[in-house]
C-alpha cells in the first residue's frame, strides 16, 4: 500500500491551484455532453477546455487554409506575426510608458468607437480638471518658486558666484585697475617658438657606416662562452680564414647591400675615363672640354621650370595643329619657341625652316627664323625672304640691323628703299646713318615720297637755312594742313631768329587755321607743347601758345580755379614760364583778385627773382591797394635786400592807402627796430597807440621797452594796457614773466592767477603759474594748478602733457605712465601725447607704440618726428633722415623739428647736409614748437635771425631719447 500511495498526497496544493481545473475528459467538456452523462460541470464544477475542443497544435511553418492568400500571410508564422504587430499597436505595455498614478499611457479603450456621449464625457473632465487646477494653482506655484529656489542655492550659477566680486569692482580706482598686468603666454618656450622640422641630406659615408654596423653577427662573443654558450674553433663564425672568399668589390664584407660611397666613387672614375677617351680625336684637336662638360650641361637644362608633362601634351598639341593646318605661321612660331625655351636649339631651327617652307608669304616666320638663326646664317634667311616678300619693311629693317658694318646698313636700306620707298620708318632709319648734308638731300627726297610725314618735315626744316626752313614750313602746311606741331616748329623758329613779334600771330593764325579745317583744339596737348617749348628753350613761343589756348572750353564761372591748377601743374612739371604766362593771363582778366595776386607773389618768391618779385607786388599794391599783405611781402623784399629807405617809402604809401591798419604799424614797428632804431620805433608804437589802440599794438610797446631793459616803463605800459585789454593773456603772461625775471614770485604768483580769473581757457597761462609752482618746490601745488585746468580745459593736450612731464621730472614715473593712459584715453588722436608716450616705454616696447601712434595720428608731424628720433636713437641713420624729411614736409612751420634735424645732420651728416638743412628752414621761417619757441621768444634773443636761433635750439637738444 505505502508503494503505491503518491508521494504528493497529503501535501498542500500549489499555489493558485483550482479544483476540477486541468482534467481529464472524464470531468465534463463537450464529449461528455455529447454522450449524454451529466458531468461535475452539472453539479456546480468549473468547465474547462482540451486540445480536442480547439483543434490540433500547428507549426509555424505549416500552410494556412486559404489557398489564395496574399505572399507574407500564406503560413500560419505569418499570421502570428501579422496579430501580435496589431495587438502591439493597439497597446504599448513598455515600461517607459507607465505612470504609478496614471497607469499606462493612452485610453484603455481607444481601440473603440469614439461616440458623442464619450465627448460629451470628456468636456466634463476637461472643465473639472481645470476647476481644481486653478483652486491648486497658487500653491502649485509657490511650491515651483520654492523648488527653483532649493536647486539654486545648491547649484549656483557662475554669474551668481562672482556676483559679489562684481559689485566689489566699483571700489576698484583706475591706478589700480591700469596697474594689473597683462596676462603672460602660460605656454612654454617649445610651443611659443614652434621651430620647423629640419631636413638635412645625408652623407654616403653615414650610410656606409650604418650598414656594416648593421652586419649579421655569425659568430658567438668568447666572452658568452663563459656561460655555456656555443664555441666555434674560428673566431670568424661561417668565414673562412683565408682571405679570397669574398672580394672587396662593391659588396659590404659582411651582407648583400650597396655601398654608396664606393658607388659615387666608381661613377666619378666612369666618367673621367670617358671624358678622357673622347678629349682627344685623331687629329689630335680637342673635341670634348672635360672641364667645361658640366657647364654645359646645366645649361641645356630649361630654365621655364614647369612640369615635363605639360611640355610632352603641349608639343603633341602643336604637332597636331601642324598636322592639320601646315600654312599657319603661329603654329611653327609656337613649336619653335616651346624647343627654345626646352633647351633644343637645333630643333627649334629646323622646325622654323620647316615652317618657312609651309609658309613663305608670312613676314613673322621669317622674322622668327633670322631671330633664331646664328649670323651669317640669319643673313642667308633674310636674303631668301626679301625674295619671297619684296615689300616687307620690318624684313628690310632686320636685314639692316643684322649687318655690322654702316656702309652695308646704308646699302641694305637703300635698296629697301627702292622697292619700298613710301615708307617712313625705312627713310627715317636710313636717315639716321648719314652725315646732316646727305641727310638733307635724302630728306628732301623723303618729303617727295611721303608728303604726309610731319617728322620728315620738321626733321628736313631743322637741317635747312632759315629761309629754307620757312619754305619746307610752308610746304609741309599745305601738304598736312591738320597738324598743330608744324605750326608750333615755325613759331620756335621765328623766335630763334630773333622775329618774336611774328611768335603770336603764328600761333593765332595756327588756331584758326587749324579750326577751318575740322581740327578740335585739344587744350591740354597744346599745354603740353607749351611745356616742351618752356624745356626747349621757347620762351615767347611756350608764352605765346599759353595765352592762346588757356582760355578755351572753359566756363566763366571755373576760369580762376582751372587755372590756377594749371598753374600749379606747370610748376610740378618745372615748366615755369608756362606757370608765368598763366599767372599774368589769370591777372589780366582778374586784375583786383587779391588771391591770384597773392599766388602769383608767392610763386615769383619761390621761383623767380627778386626783381620780378618787387615789380609784381608794385602792379599788385596798384590795383589792390587795400590787401595789406601785398605791401608788407613789398616791404619785407626790400628790407631783406637791405634797401631799408625803400621798405619804409613802401609801407608809408601802404599808411596812405590802409590808415590806422594794425599790421602796417606794426610791420613799421619792426622794421625800425629791427635796424636798431628804438627811438623812431617808440613813436611809431606811441603815434599807434593813441590812432589805433589794439591789443597787439599795447603787447609790442610792451616787448619793445622790456627788450630794451626798461622794465618800469614796460610795467606801467602793462598795467594801462591791462585796464584797456585785460582779457587778453598775453600781457597777463607778460606781466607775470617780467615779475618772474626780477624774482617777485609772490607778484608773479598774483598776476598769473588773476590772469586765470579773467582768461580762464589759455593755456600757457595754467602752464606758466604750475612750473612757477615747481621751480619753488611746491609740486603738490603744480599738480592741483594742472588737475584745476584740465577741469576747466576738457581735452586739452597741452595741460595732460604737463602733468604727464610733472610727474616724470619728479621721478614718479608709474604715476606719469599712469597719467598718460588717461590722457590717450581723453584724447586718442593727439600727436603731441602719442610722441611723449613713445618715449615714456622701456626701449623693448617703443616700436611698438610708434606703430600705434601712427595707426591714430598718421599725418601728425610731432608723431612723425618722435619715430624719426627713434630711428636715430637705434642709429638707423638713412631711415631717421628718410623721416625728418617726411615731418619737415608735413608742417615746415615746426620749429621743433628742424633743430632736431640740424642736431641729426650735425652727428651723422655732411656739410651740405647741415647747410641744406638750415638753408630749406631759413626759407621755411618757422614759428612754432616747445624748444623753439622758448629760444626764439626769450628775451635775451630776440634780434636773432632764424638761422641763429636754429644753431641756439639745435645746442640745447640732448640725445637723451
């Protein structure tokens, strides 16, 4: 019994386990229905399923019961397939798409119809959903604020972090700002100066080295015997020990490889052998020059340096336009020069005969084929193209060229003259080789032949008499009775034989000649033939046509200022008696101009003579008697020539015609001054004063008296000038200096700070009370005098290069640098600051800075003059005076820089250079400067000339830069 009791009896029943589910048959099911008995199922049991019920388990593989499905659905796999895809797309069950509150994504019922009462539904959610997110809506989003909060305080940004250094920053002065250093290169020197890869060629001998240290080792080291190693009874491994078993040819004793350096040395040995057989012939004459061989050589080398395969396709191509088209020239000229330029001479030779054979009426292939034909052989070709083209002039004209001796040239162009004689350029080249008295007779042939050559013409008018001269004129005007420079030729030739008054009726009759024929008079052709009669010689002529055709196709309205740049022109093109002749036509159609007058007066101060200069400014003074500046460059020209009775009838004429003018009594002032004497020049200053009382006329009785050491008569002239006139600074400058000069420095102090109250913007005024300051030690007073001025003066260079120089005299040089960044910064583009910030860098950086300076002030003449310094200073002579030259070009009235180029030209220049130098700045006369101007206006040099004080300031300059 206890054998066949089931081992699961009376054990629990597994889990999930439902009675009467799984069966047998017996337990109900359709079967025993069918057979009539009333199973458990009857009596209150669960129904359940068997294989009989649904049918037999099929295979994927096996065929559906339709025997016409569609491919993809014909087994019963396909079919599963096709049901579970669908089943997949009614519901996606991925666990991404599933929510603990919501569940899975989607409608659970969206497979099913969508019906009215289902919207309606939906509406209805919509609306409570809304109700309670708007009930819940503000403590969503506070506790939203709040979150966002949380994060940041746990994560904040960058911005946020540096947000309190950020607002530290506004603590932050600009000294300590413009104090950070830059940043440096953190890299290093290996990646700061990357250095190309070198590639240097090998020697042989390095080669040969490393290939026998390369050998295979056939032996062991006797030292490894030591050690049990192997013990061969030849130290020489598979060598034998006698010798014989390789030879010392080319081959390494130990291995299979080239030895280079023998190799070179057996090709050097091949080739002298060679060249030694063949340097001498039978006959014993030298045939090969073994020295010259490699010459040779590399000069058979082509020297076009492109590709090879570009010359292969391009001597196929031209082959194949020969091929196809043999009578074209440009086809063999092409062949023949690609050979040329290949190095293959011979061949190009014979290509360009080829092509003179193609091609024997082509004047260019002939012309090719003397070119590259040597000369006796040039001369042949030649000969055979004259036959072939008895009219080519340029053949003519080769043949000539090739010929040596003059009296085969002559005969080769006289025969080119009787087959071609209408040609002008064979007369011309025939003409060139004889004597002036053949020349003449072969000329006088030529104008036969060829009526209408104007040069034939002029050059047979040239060699003939005067009266021969004017009948060839005449001749030729009837034949070319459209050409201007006949008329022009007869003009110079009048003029030459001394008939000028025949000069401008020929040039008067030449335009209207000339119209009659349908000529357009061309303005500026004529302007130049003028310049080329002024260069000739043809004064009158150039003159003559000047006046004639100045005024044509002009309007009224642009007649000054057209002129006066043709003028201008003229002048650039050194062609000053066309300038000359346009000034004195400009002044007789304008002759109360006061600036045609004025350029014509300069232009005769530049370029003439004194004399043409005086008696232009007598006509000019006559007609414009009121332009004062024409009666005082009048005066001055006559005091200059040392004519001082002249100078003085001249301004009391300009008395006459400009009373009580300012600038008259003072030019009188100076001339009597000037001459030494004072008395007459205190009354000038005196009889001004009370006719015409200015400002001016107070501030020279003023100098006058202090020159001349009278200060109290200086002071009171002062003090009443300053009760008329006291805002104007000067004489407050002035009063404060002569205080300053007698050691009053309280009063000194007094007048320059009272002249402040009055002249608030004058800036030597600020400049002279802060160095009073700093000359008695009170520099904390000159800088707050200078830090007040540039409050009151924005932006004025002047007072932040004083302060800048302040600081650096008092040796505080970070604080000058400093200074000076806020000054470029206040005023970029000023020169003055530029040229003192260059020199305020160490000598590393001053390059530098100059290229800045020059980017923001171009033009600047201080900046300029500062790099011309800097040249100097790195003793780069030929650059420095290359740039002096550029800034006393720029601005001639800078005194500043003509002492420093007479200081340059004193160390490193000629004599003269020097002389040049203060030649060009006496003429240049300037007036401005810092050095200049603090030698040129102090007192004890006041009658010194401009020259005199060139050398003063030149002697001042130290090369401390």
């Amino acid at each position: 019994m206890n054998k066949k009791k089931k081992p699961f009896l009376g054990m629990p029943a597994p889990l999930g386990y439902v009675p009467g589910l799984g069966g047998g048959e017996a337990w109900g099911g359709p079967r025993a229905g069918r057979r009539g008995r009333a199973g458990p199922a009857e009596a209150g049991a669960t129904g359940f399923t068997t294989r009989s019920d649904i049918g037999p388990a099929r295979d994927a593989n096996d065929p559906v019961d339709d025997r016409h499905a569609p491919p993809g659905k014909r087994t019963v796999g396909d079919q599963m397939k096709k049901s579970q895809a669908a089943d997949d797309d009614d519901e996606d069950l991925n666990d991404t798409n599933y929510d603990e509150f919501n569940g899975y994504a989607g409608s659970l019922f969206s497979s099913g119809p969508y019906e009215k009462d289902d919207e309606e539904a939906d509406a209805i959610y919509a609306a409570l959903d809304k109700r309670m997110d708007e009930r819940r809506k503000e403590r969503r989003e506070q506790r939203e604020k709040e979150e966002i909060e949380k994060y940041r305080m746990e994560r904040p940004k960058i911005q946020q972090q540096f947000s309190d250094l950020k607002r530290k920053l506004a603590e932050v002065t600009e000294e300590e700002w413009l104090s950070i250093p830059e940043v440096g290169d953190a890299r290093n020197k290996r990646q700061r100066n990357p250095r190309y890869e070198k590639l240097t060629p090998v020697p042989d001998s390095f080669f040969a080295k490393h290939l026998q240290t390369g050998e295979n080792h056939t032996s062991v080291d006797p030292r490894q015997t030591q050690f049990g190693g192997l013990n061969t009874p030849y130290p020489g491994g598979l060598n034998t020990p006698y010798p014989g078993g390789m030879t010392p040819g080319l081959m390494t004793p130990g291995t299979g490889e080239l030895d280079m350096r023998k190799i070179g040395q057996a090709r050097n040995t091949l080739m002298d052998m060679r060249l030694s057989q063949v340097s001498d012939s039978v006959s014993g004459q030298t045939v090969v020059d073994p020295k010259g061989y490699l010459t040779d050589l590399n000069s058979m080398i082509p020297t076009h340096g492109g590709d090879i395969n570009d010359i292969k396709k391009a001597r196929l191509l031209l082959k194949s336009v020969r091929e196809t088209n043999p009578h074209h020239p440009p086809a063999w000229i092409a062949s023949a020069r690609l050979e040329e330029v290949t190095g293959k001479l011979q061949v190009a030779r014979n290509l360009i005969m080829k092509g003179t054979e193609m091609c024997p009426k082509s004047e260019d292939v002939w012309l090719e084929a003397a070119r590259l034909q040597p000369g006796d052989t040039a001369k042949a070709v030649v000969a055979q193209a004259v036959r072939h083209l008895p009219q080519s002039v340029r053949i003519y004209i080769r043949a000539a060229e090739l010929e040596t001796d003059i009296r085969a040239k002559k005969r080769v162009l006289r025969k080119a003259l009787e087959h071609v004689p209408n040609s002008v350029r064979l007369w011309k080249a025939a003409v060139e080789l004889e004597e002036p008295e053949d020349a003449r007779i072969m000329l006088s042939r030529a104008v036969e032949c060829c009526p209408t050559s104007v040069e034939l013409w002029l050059a047979l008018a040239r060699l003939e008499t005067y009266e021969n001269a004017r009948k060839v004129l005449n001749k030729a005007r009837e034949n070319i009775p459209t050409d201007r420079h006949i008329w022009i030729t007869a003009a110079k030739l009048e003029e030459a034989n001394g008939n000028t008054q025949m000069v401008e009726k020929i040039i008067d009759r030449a335009i209207t000649s000339l119209r009659a024929n349908g000529v357009e008079i061309n303005r500026e052709q004529w302007i130049q033939d003028a310049e080329e009669c002024d260069k000739a010689g043809s004064v009158a002529t150039c003159q003559a046509v000047m006046r004639a055709v100045i005024g044509i196709g002009i309007e009224e309205e642009d007649r000054k200022h057209t002129w006066m740049e043709d003028a201008d022109s003229c002048v650039a093109h050194n062609a000053l008696e066309c300038a000359r002749a346009i000034y004195a036509y400009a002044l007789q159609v304008f002759p109360s101009k006061k600036s045609v007058w004025l350029r014509a007066a300069y232009f005769e101060k530049n370029h003439g003579t004194r004399e043409s200069l005086e008696a232009l400014l007598q006509r000019a003074v006559a007609h414009c008697p009121k332009a004062e500046v024409l009666w005082l460059m009048g005066a001055k020209s006559k005091w200059l020539a040392g004519d001082v009775p002249a100078a003085r009838s001249i301004l009391a004429l300009a008395f006459q015609a400009n009373p009580n003018s300012e600038e008259i009594w003072l030019a009188a002032v100076k001339l009597e001054s000037e001459n030494n004497e004072y008395e007459r020049a205190r009354r000038l200053l005196a009889k001004a004063r009370s006719s015409a009382p200015t400002a001016r006329v107070f501030m020279k009785s003023v100098k006058l008296e202090w020159v001349l050491g009278n200060i109290a008569a200086a002071q009171e002239l002062c003090e009443e000038a300053l009760r008329h006139y006291e805002d104007f600074p000067k004489l407050w400058m002035m009063k404060g200096q002569i205080e300053e000069q007698q050691e009053l420095v309280e009063k000194a102090r007094e007048a320059y700070s009272q002249g402040l109250k009055k002249c608030p913007h004058s800036t030597p005024l600020w400049l002279l009370l802060s160095r009073l300051e700093e000359k008695i030690g009170q520099l904390t007073r000159a800088r707050a005098i200078l830090e007040k001025s540039r409050l009151k003066n924005p932006k004025n260079p002047g007072l932040w290069l004083e302060s800048v120089r302040l600081e650096y005299r008092a040796g505080l040089k970070n604080i000058a640098s400093t200074l000076m960044a806020k000054a470029l910064q206040e005023c970029p583009n000023s020169g003055v600051l530029w040229s003192e910030a260059i020199f305020l860098e160490a000598r590393p950086q001053r390059k530098t800075k100059s290229v800045d300076a020059l980017k923001k002030c171009e033009h600047d003449p201080h900046v300029l003059l500062a790099v011309a310094k800097l040249f100097w200073s790195e003793r780069k002579i030929t650059k420095a005076r290359e740039w002096f030259h550029r800034t006393v070009k720029i601005d001639s009235d800078l005194g500043d820089a003509w002492a420093f180029f007479y200081k340059f030209e004193l160390q490193h220049g000629t004599e003269e250079q020097r002389e040049e130098v203060r030649r060009r700045c006496e003429h240049a006369e300037p007036r401005h400067g810092e050095l200049w101007c603090a030698a040129s206006k102090d007192i004890a040099n006041w009658q010194r000339k401009i020259g005199e004080i060139l050398v003063l300031v030149a002697a001042r300059i130290k090369n401390a830069f």
